[in-house]
C-alpha cells in the first residue's frame, strides 16, 4: 500500500466523497430503493451518516439540513421532482434485501 499522510487520507476521502454526491445528484433517475436493493444503503443512509459524523464532532446537523447537503436541495422538493413510486417488484426486493438491525 501506498504511504499516505494523514492529511492525504482524508482529502482523498473528502474528495471521493464529493464526487460519490455529485453524482447521486446527477443521477436522479436512481432511485433509493434501487440503492437500497443493490448496495444497502441510499441517499438517506449517506445524510444520516453525515448527520452523525458532526454529532459526533459537537457540530449541530438535523435531518433535515444534512439530506440537503446530500440531495443538493430539500429533501422534499427532490421527492416532488425525483421519486416515483416504488413496484410491487421493488417492494418485494426490499423486504428481502432490507438491513437487518
């Protein structure tokens, strides 16, 4: 493995990071439950997961602004725009593939 400073690490995360967002937004024809079935988590797990991380860091996030972060707009102007209903196929899918916590 390469020799990589601290420093280093965390800019090449910071910057895969933002491109994995770029094009989660590019790609609003993905849906969540898509990402759900076929990686285990979706945009939501991506902003909770950000939420957290700055918790954890003393930095107050809610839900609410941390999938803005992630959706590049609010939450509920992307579902209006993006999000279609899911298929009884999709559903199925998901009840199997589900996390299991």
């Amino acid at each position: 493995m390469t020799d990589l400073s601290r420093q280093q690490q965390t800019e090449f995360e910071a910057a895969a990071f933002r491109r994995l967002v770029r094009h989660l937004r590019e790609r609003s024809d993905v849906q969540n439950i898509d990402l759900m079935n076929l990686a285990g988590f979706c945009r939501n797990c991506l902003s909770n997961w950000y939420r957290e991380a700055a918790n954890e860091a003393g930095v107050a996030l809610d839900k609410e602004a941390s999938r803005e972060i992630i959706y590049g707009m609010p939450y509920e102007e992307w579902r209006e725009r993006y999000q279609r209903d899911a298929t009884e196929a999709q559903k199925a899918a998901f009840d199997v593939n589900r996390p299991k916590e």
